[in-house]
C-alpha cells in the first residue's frame, strides 16, 4: 500500500532540488501531488515528471506559479486547491533562498528578502492551510529548517535566523495544532547536493564533504524519504520533532 495514496499534498519551492524530490517521493506514493514554486516552466516540467513517478501508484500533480511572500497568490492556490480536491492533508513548506554575507557586509535588502520568503513564506503558507485542516480534524506541515538553525553558520546571519525561526513555528504550532488532530515537524538536512552547490567552488564542496561522516553530500531523495515518512500514518505520533537528516556532520 502506497504511503500516501489519495493525500492531498502542498508543496512549495517543488520544482527543484529537495523540493522536486520530494514531490516526485510523494507521488511515487500515490499523493495528489500540488507543485508550487515561481517559474511557470519548471513547475510545468515537474508536474510531467510527478505524473509520470506517479503512473503506477495512482499519484497524481497540478501546478501554480506561486510566490510564497505574496498572501494573495497563496490564498488563491489554497482556495484552488480546497475547491478541486474538498481537503488539504499536507504541506510541505520547502520554498527558501540564500543571499550570504558576513554580519559586516550585509545589506538590508540581502536580509529582508531572506528572511521575506524562509520566514514569512513559511508563516504564510501554514496559515493558509490551516482552517482547512483544523476543520477536517487532520493534517501534517513539515518545514524545512537546517543543521544551520540549529548549530548556526558563518556567513549567514539572514539564514541562520530564519531557520532557527522555522524551529519556533514548529514548536508552537505542534502545541497549538496538535489538539486539532494537526502534526507539525520539521526537517534539518545538512549538506545537499542539490543546484544550490554549483555555485559554489569545488575546493569548498571538498572540504563540506570531508566534515561529514559519512564521507559524502546527502541526495535530495534522502530528503524527500524523510519528509514522506513524516507525512505518513506511519509517523502519527511524531509531532514537534526537528528530524536531523545529516550524515552525522554535526556528531
């Protein structure tokens, strides 16, 4: 039996990276899978490729071009969404950025749109949803935080910030939704290869590698394996958790 079959399941920033894999995960699964991210042609390309993972096990996808800062445009998708399938049962709030600097050197617009789309995107979009599930008595938001909300990071003041903030919400919303039949937990990979690395020097990736245990970078898949697990009745009782999905680079 597929983990996932006929969930009705968001996902943010779904058109890449963790994000792609996790959608591709959840519709493996047999989820109906709801792409979100910026770029019409990347969420037209993944939503191909959730149908296609999605062939054997009844998975199904849509796609919006969302913008997780605008309210607007969220509160539309939601209201799309409620409309077409009667229920949300998860979201997946994946959508975040990086604009690095050390605490000196950042400018305030490198601050605001980080913490714009990493923090507020986040708060936005659980709100969104959140009626929903409290009205139908169930649901799961995952969020995604990193070892860098727990354990800090040089050169990411504006990073660092928002993903410790996603640990916060998870908390509280776990206390305040739990009651309502509502899971909320969140993720914190470490190093990924995911697109984000390409533009970064390879001797830095090189010495990231060296400090993981594991001798490698996590796959965007081990990310998603995680999340759909959470996702799951098989996680019923797991609420209020910061799942480390690190290879040990923080041991």
């Amino acid at each position: 039996m597929s983990k996932l079959k006929n969930k009705v399941c968001i996902i943010t920033g779904a058109a890449q990276g963790i994000g792609l894999a996790t959608a591709l995960k959840f519709a493996q699964e047999g989820a109906t899978v709801v792409v979100c991210d910026i770029k019409a042609e990347a969420v037209d390309a993944a939503v191909v490729q959730c149908l296609e993972a999605g062939a054997a096990s009844g998975g199904r996808a849509e796609g919006f071009v969302v913008d997780v800062t605008d309210r607007a445009q969220i509160d539309a998708m939601v209201l799309t969404v409620k409309e077409r399938h009667n229920r949300i049962d998860v979201l997946v709030n994946n959508a975040g950025i990086t604009k690095d600097a050390r605490l000196i050197k950042m400018t305030e617009a490198q601050f605001d749109a980080v913490i714009d789309v990493n923090l507020r995107g986040v708060f936005n979009c659980a709100q969104a949803v959140a009626d929903t599930m409290i009205a139908q008595g169930s649901g799961v938001i995952l969020n995604a935080s990193s070892v860098v909300g727990i354990y800090g990071n040089f050169g990411q003041t504006n990073y660092a910030a928002t993903k410790f903030g996603v640990i916060g919400f998870t908390k509280t919303w776990s206390r305040e939704l739990g009651p309502k039949g509502i899971r909320v937990n969140a993720v914190a990979p470490g190093f990924i290869d995911t697109p984000i690395l390409s533009t970064m020097p390879e001797k830095v990736v090189a010495q990231m590698r060296g400090e993981v245990p594991l001798g490698r970078l996590g796959r965007p898949e081990e990310i998603a394996n995680v999340y759909a697990f959470l996702a799951s009745d098989e996680a019923s009782y797991v609420n209020g958790a910061v799942l480390e999905v690190a290879g040990g680079l923080t041991v």
